[in-house]
C-alpha cells in the first residue's frame, strides 16, 4: 500500500513569463537540476521518471542531458490538467513498491505564444468525443467550463459578482508571492466587473494564465527523505477518479452535468486516508478556470452542493479563512504549468516557507483538473 511510503524531497522551477527564450528541453533540465539540488540527490541516483502525455521532450533525452543513472520506471499521465497527481503517484507508486528508489516528475511549456494553443488552429473535419461539443461552438476548454457555471450560477442563483470572489482572493495571494506573474497587479471587484469577456460568464481574470516555465519534483522512499536535508512532505493517500459517463472537459449527457470525476476522486481519496475534509489545513485546488474552485470544494465535500460561492465570498478560501487556497496565487495569479505549481506550493506549506503561509500547516490537499478524468493527492508532515 501507497500510504506513507513515500514523500517529496525536492522541488525545484525556472524562472515564469510570458516569454522565455529557451527551449522546453533547456527548461525542463534547469528545473529538474534545481529540484535536486534542492532535495541534496545527486543526479546519477536518480531511477524513475514521470512525466505528462502532453509533454513535449522524452525521457531519454532529460536522462542523457542530466546524467541520470540507468532508469527502472517510467510513466506519462494524460489529460493535460488533470496529470500532475496522476504522474507523481505513479511514479510514488513504483517507488513504495521497490521498482525504483529515487524519482523526478517535471511538466515544461511554452504557452506565452498563441499560436502554440491547440484551439488555435481547427480542422474543418472533427473526430472522437469533440464531435459533440465542436460544432456548437464550444472551441475551448473556457467555452466548455463557462457553460458548466452558467449551469451552476442558474441551478443555485448566483451572480458573475459571486464569482469575482475566487479571482479576487488568488490574485491577493499572488500579491505576495515575489515569483507570481501577477505579483504587482492587483485586482478588485470594480476591475473584475469591467474586464474583457472571454466566454461569458468567464472574463478574463476567471482564466488560467498563459505562460513559459518548468517545474520539477522529486520523490523518495521514506527511509531515503529522513537522511536529507528538507522536511519530507510525505504522501499519505493518492487517488485517481473517472465517472464512467466523462468527457474531456465535458459531462453534458451525464445525469447530472455537475458530478464531475471529482466526486470519484475524493471519494477514493477519502476512504484511502486517516483524514477527513474538516482536517486539512490547506488545498491546493486546480483552477485553469475559477468556477474549478467551488466545484472542487463541493466534490471533495468540503461544503454541501451549492454552497461553495457563498462560502468563498464569505471568506473560506483566504488565509485567515477555514480553508485558505491557492496560497501562491494558482493558476489564475502565479503562472500555469498545468498545476505543477500546486503542488510545490503544498510543499512550501508543509515545511512552513510559503509565502503566505498557513500556521502550523501539517495536511495539504493537491486536486487536478475537476473537468477533466484527474487525480489527487494529500500530503502530511511529519
């Protein structure tokens, strides 16, 4: 059993713009070096590589470049989002199992161009599952999640202004977080009423950032992460979820279009843990988009259906509130690395160097995307 078994030792990031000039390999191995470094491992000792699908350099070209030791385990998780855990559990997995002792996951993207944008370019034929959602016009993923909030907005009457909430407070933890893109920008309600319509009722501070970077981790067996110099953040339960009538991004024939993989996810989560939701002390939850956040809270029964916006403007989420969120700033506020800086941002919590940091943080929730088939993980301190 994965329970833990494991821990992250090491996390480590490139710079984040809106532009770097620097290819992804470049990037993945300043990260991936940093991480080490970091963590104190030297890279020969390194057995074991997760990655994501959508990751555009290999395995044995981050190997060769590192000088990384003959590798026993390797992995990649799809759906984009909805990877980050999924990858490092994979990778935790083969370790706590003793197919590998020392472990990297890293994701690494230019995104700062538009036209490096899957939806930028269309094909005038459309395949698989996007036959269904295409032609009615819904082109990106921020078309896709907007009807799922409009859904929402109607079903529990709420307003665009309720939403504004979730922008509102990342951008207040990005603020003070010295490596957020939007460190120096600050956002109000005023603003967020008046900013340019993306997919409505999305404007643009409800979407993910478009940005250039590299993050990194790394991953141990527990008797290794005792012997090095950080406090490990030790992965106590990992969990997977797929609702058997999901589609990327989309769950409009199901029988309830709000019920998203989550709700699995947490569910198998729940019961592989000795925690329960009121024990956290802080989440990391995904959000390439902000309706992500209360649909998050709820599937992982944080709160009730329909009660999350109320919670949020109420002041859940924010550091002094029951459950702060996104304490770096996410990525609607930090930089989007399709959630990898959720996670070492639940590591900067547990050993207490966050930026803002949540007193006495000892359990750290990570989700991926709640649009998406995803995964999450919980970490602990020791």
């Amino acid at each position: 059993m994965l329970k833990d078994k494991t821990a992250i030792v090491g996390i480590g990031q490139t710079e984040f713009s809106k532009s770097i000039d620097s290819t992804e390999l470049n990037l993945a191995c300043k990260a991936i070096k940093n991480a080490l470094g970091d963590a104190g491992i030297s890279p020969d000792q390194v057995d074991a590589l997760g990655s994501f699908t959508y990751e555009e350099t290999p395995e044995f070209e981050i190997a060769r470049n590192l000088g990384f030791g003959n590798l026993t385990y390797w992995s990649q998780a799809p759906y984009g989002g909805g990877a980050s855990c999924a990858a490092i559990g994979q990778v935790a997995m083969a370790i706590a199992s003793g197919i590998a002792n020392v472990g990297v996951v890293w994701r690494s993207r230019k995104r700062g161009d538009p036209s490096s944008r899957m939806w930028s370019h269309t094909d005038e034929k459309i395949f698989d599952h996007w036959k269904w959602s295409r032609p009615s016009g819904l082109v990106r993923p921020v078309d896709e999640s907007s009807m799922l909030i409009r859904r929402y907005m109607h079903q529990y009457d709420y307003s665009r202004e309720s939403l504004g909430a979730v922008a509102i407070s990342l951008r207040k933890y990005a603020n003070a977080n010295h490596e957020a893109l939007m460190q120096h920008k600050f956002l109000n309600l005023e603003d967020y009423m008046e900013a340019r319509m993306i997919s409505d009722p999305l404007c643009l501070f409800d979407n993910c950032l478009e940005s250039d970077g590299a993050i990194a981790i790394v991953i141990t067996n527990l008797d290794i992460a005792k012997k090095l110099q950080n406090k490990p953040a030790i992965i106590h339960a990992y969990s997977q979820g797929m609702n058997k009538e999901h589609q990327l991004m989309t769950h409009y024939h199901g029988g309830d279009p709000l019920e998203s993989s989550s709700y699995v996810t947490a569910s198998n989560l729940w019961n592989l843990s000795d925690y329960s939701p009121k024990e956290i002390d802080v989440a990391q939850i995904y959000d390439a988009f902000s309706p992500m956040i209360p649909f998050s809270l709820e599937a992982y029964n944080f709160c009730s259906k329909g009660e999350a916006l109320k919670l949020i403007n109420d002041g859940l989420i924010n550091i002094d509130g029951e459950l702060p969120v996104n304490t770096s700033g996410g990525s609607l506020s930090e930089v989007y690395l399709h959630g990898m800086n959720l996670v070492t941002e639940a590591v900067r919590q547990i050993r207490g160097s966050a930026a803002s940091q949540v007193n006495n943080a000892k359990l750290a929730l990570i989700t991926t995307c709640d649009a998406t088939p995803n995964a999450a993980i919980l970490l602990k301190g020791e």
